[in-house]
C-alpha cells in the first residue's frame, strides 16, 4: 500500500513539475527537419517570443510523421514541405487554412569520382535516367518525408522504377535527411536532398552538388494551424498567432535574413495581403 | 572537444546533461520500486504456471526502446486514451517510458539475486514462522548491495538509450532534449565530432553515477564492519 502510496506521489509530483513549464502560452509545432537541422527555428524563434511571449517548442520529424502527429492532436501548428498532402489535411478538416511560407529547392550531391557522370547535369529528369543506366549507387530517404515523396515524383517523370533495384543500387535508408546523407556518403551514393540541410551539413567530405537548377526541383514549405474542431487541445489562438507572424512582413523578412556560410536558406514567398 | 564543452560551461550542455540525469534517476527509482518487490515476490513463491512468468520476465529485458516509446505514444497522444493529461513531449513521459523499459530488468534480476538468497536462508525463516511480507523484507535489506548493481545497470539501460525517449519527447530544444536526443541530433547535422564530444561526456557521466554507488556501497561496509 505504502509502495503505491509512493509511486503515486512521485508521479504526480512529477506531473505538477513539468506542467509549470507547459503552460497556457506555448505551442507545439510539428515540423519537418530542414527547417529544425539548418538552424532556422534558433534565429526565427527567439524573435517571435520576444515579441509574443509564446513559448513555441518544435518536434522536428518527416514530413510524413509530422501529418500523423498532427492528425493525432499532438501539435499546434504544422509546418512542413508536401503541398498534395498538406492540402490534403485541410480538406480531411485537421487544419484550419495552409499558406504558402517559403521555398527552396533541391539538389543532387554526389561523390568527386562521379560515377554516373551527372555533374553540372541541370535536367533532373535526365540525371536520374543516368543514375539508373549506369547503376551508381543512389541512397532514398525511404521514409515517407516530404523529401521522398519527390524524390518518388521525380523517379517517376524520369520513367524509372528504382524500387526494383531496391537493395542493390538503390538503396532506401529509412531514416532522417541526416541520417540519409551520412549513409549515402559512406557508401559513395548520390542522395537528393533539400539544399538548406546540405549547406549547414558538416559531414560532406569529397561531396558536392552534382544537379540542380530545374524547376521541378522546386521545393515549397506551407504552414497550417491545426483545427480546434478536430482537436479540442491546441491552442488555436497561439497557433495563429505564430502561423500569421510568420507570413507577416516581420516573419518573412525574418526568414529572408537567416543565412549560413553567407547563403540565403529560404526564399520566403507568403501571399501578400 | 569534450573537455572543451564542459570547461566553456555551455549552459545548453548543463540544461541537457540535467534532465538526462532527472529523467534516467527517476525511472531508475520508479523502476527500484516496482521491480525490488515483484522480483523478491516471485523468487520466494511457488505457483502453477512460474516458469511461464520467469521466462516472461526475462524476455522484457529485451524490450526494444522504440517499440516501448511507440506505446506510451499511442496512449498518451492527444487521440490516444490517456490523452486527456497532457503528458506528451513533457520529461514526465519520458520517465513513464523508461520506467517502462527498465523495470522488467530489475525485477528479473533482483528475482535471481533474491531467489539465491533464498536458498540459503529459506528453513531458518521457516523455523520463525515470518509472514510472506517478513521473509521478502528481510532479503530484500540482506540483498541490498547486489540490489544496487541491479539498480545501476537499469540506470545504464535507460541513461544509455534514445528510442524511447525520441518518440515521446519529441527532443525539443530546452524541454525534453537529453543526451541521447542531443547526440542522434548532431549526428543528423552531420557534425560528427560534437556527437562524439557529447557521446564521451555522457560516458563520464555514467561513470560519475556509478563511482558514487560504489563508494557509498563501500563506506556503508565499513560501517558494518566497525
């Protein structure tokens, strides 16, 4: 009796414990990684909690993982890079309205020796058909993210199917953007990935870009606040005021500034009002 | 690098080492706690059906973090039952999960140490006629150093992983970030020395903990001893 006594008290005062820190004005925001890995949120959130005093806390996962999490209630605010299925989200009635953020694209990178030959390529299209012809190794995210679901579209308009190669040059990691570049790197492969994570990514060793360029390699980023209909928990006022902050002039002057290495990240291109 | 990081008294640094050490100690405890008397329990009863629990509890030592993390999310995702607290991506969830993942080992270990005791001991406490609660206090004050090995290496379990406590933290930034996070993270980065920086202080830290066990087991011997 005594033993439950205990364990209960502890959890509790536990419980009390961390729910002083979660208080009213904090919001969770369930993001995709580029945005978290590259160093955006360490610049962009300061600022707004000056100006706001909302605690804003990220929980940085795929893009895929983000939705689902966000799906379950578990965040305020959802800010990722997969327009098909964000708007799709909204429609299902989980978010209130997606606005366009901002953009990047993506690259190809790839070892010095180049196996394939894709270097200075500017045709994705045609880069991954090279890829595929000459069976250089290429590493996939594998993993549902919003990077994968491209890299999946651009397979297809190239009129590959790269999972039939699956194990053999095609190698799909199932992991983060990190993770995937790590990976690729080790074992010599060609990785796509969004061009913020590569210019802060500090294990490049012998890679660069090999592709880039294309306008399908266009990569838009949306955010969503969550909809207090589906999901009675978040804190629907917070969420909008971060969501209308950060297409504000403020919020995406902001973004424009963050640089690393001196180079630009994020293009910000919210609708003007 | 390492001793770079902790002779720079990076705050951050401080911030995550401490709740790694909150959130690893508590689940430590919680586990001690259920894990102690489940394990005597089991090592001095006989009933239908023992070996069954036996080789259930040794097989939850083998719990797969990730597989743990997934199931307090589920139940404590805002659509999950337990939702309604509020628990996810706080330390407290953290704790629930590594309490979780932790006291299976403690309980079959301390049911081996416990049960070898036993034998030793088992026809004197018979002869005093001690109650079931008696016999199980007894051994467990006896076993009380061993407990603590027992105690130590759930703490190295729950200090030394990150599925987890990934899942349901979230590993946000001066909340539920802890080495483990912190560590996965930089790795991502692709900043491979920091990770390995932080990898060894986390090294240390284990060390520290389980210097201060040894020397407390230690002067409380001599004490006996005098």
């Amino acid at each position: 009796m005594k033993l439950s006594h205990t364990i209960g008290a502890t959890l509790s005062a536990l419980t009390l414990a961390t729910g002083a820190i979660a208080a009213d004005q904090s919001i969770i925001v369930q993001s995709t990684t580029s945005t978290a890995n590259s160093g955006l949120y360490d610049y962009l959130l300061p600022l707004f909690q000056d100006k706001s005093g909302i605690q804003v806390n990220v929980v940085a996962v795929g893009t895929g993982q983000a939705i689902k999490n966000a799906q379950n209630c578990d965040g305020d605010v959802l800010l990722v890079h997969a327009k098909a299925a964000e708007e799709k989200f909204v429609e299902a009635g989980f978010g209130t309205t997606r606005t366009d953020l901002m953009y990047n694209d993506f690259v190809i990178v790839g070892p010095d020796a180049d196996p394939a030959g894709v270097e200075g390529m500017n045709d994705v299209q045609g880069a991954l058909a090279k890829i595929s012809e000459t069976g250089a190794l290429f590493a996939s995210r594998g993993d549902d993210s919003g990077t994968h679901k491209k890299e999946v579209a651009l397979w297809a308009d190239a009129g590959v199917d790269p999972t039939a190669a699956s194990g053999e040059w095609y190698r799909e990691t199932g992991s983060g953007m990190g993770a995937t570049l790590n990976a690729g790197i080790g074992m010599g492969a060609y990785v796509m990935t969004d061009r913020a994570t590569w210019i802060s990514f500090d294990n490049k060793q012998d890679y660069t870009i090999k592709v880039e360029g294309d306008d399908d390699l266009f990569n838009q980023y949306g955010v969503i606040p969550v909809n207090q209909e589906q999901c009675p928990s978040v804190n629907a006022e917070a969420a909008k005021t971060f969501a209308d902050w950060l297409i504000s002039d403020e919020g995406q002057n902001a973004i424009a500034a963050y640089k690393v290495s001196e180079q630009q990240l994020f293009f910000p291109n919210a609708p003007k009002n | 690098m390492a001793v770079q990081l902790v002779i720079s008294g990076d705050a951050d640094l401080f911030e995550i080492v401490g709740l790694s050490l909150r959130v690893s100690l508590s689940a430590t405890l919680l586990a001690c706690l259920i894990g102690f008397p489940v394990g005597a329990l089991v090592a001095i009863s006989r009933f239908p059906g023992r070996g069954a629990v036996l080789v259930l509890m040794n097989a939850l030592m083998g719990l797969p973090p990730v597989v743990v993390g997934l199931l307090v999310y589920l139940h404590l995702s805002r659509s999950g039952p337990l939702g309604f607290l509020g628990l996810l991506y706080t330390p407290t969830a953290m704790i629930i999960a590594q309490t979780i993942l932790i006291a299976p080992i403690v309980a079959a270990l301390s049911r081996q140490v416990i049960e070898d005791l036993h034998a030793e001991y088992a026809e004197q406490f018979r002869s005093l006629c001690l109650s079931r609660m008696q016999t199980v206090t007894a051994l467990l004050w006896d076993a009380r150093y061993s407990l603590l090995t027992v105690g130590l290496a759930g703490f190295g379990r729950a200090v030394a992983e990150v599925g987890a406590v990934i899942i349901v933290g979230g590993n946000i930034d001066h909340l539920t970030r802890v080495m483990t996070t912190a560590i996965a993270l930089e790795t991502s980065k692709g900043d491979l020395a920091l990770a390995l920086a932080l990898g060894l202080i986390l090294l240390v830290i284990a060390l520290g903990v389980n210097a201060a066990v040894q020397g407390l087991r230690m002067s409380a011997r001599r004490q006996a001893y005098v």
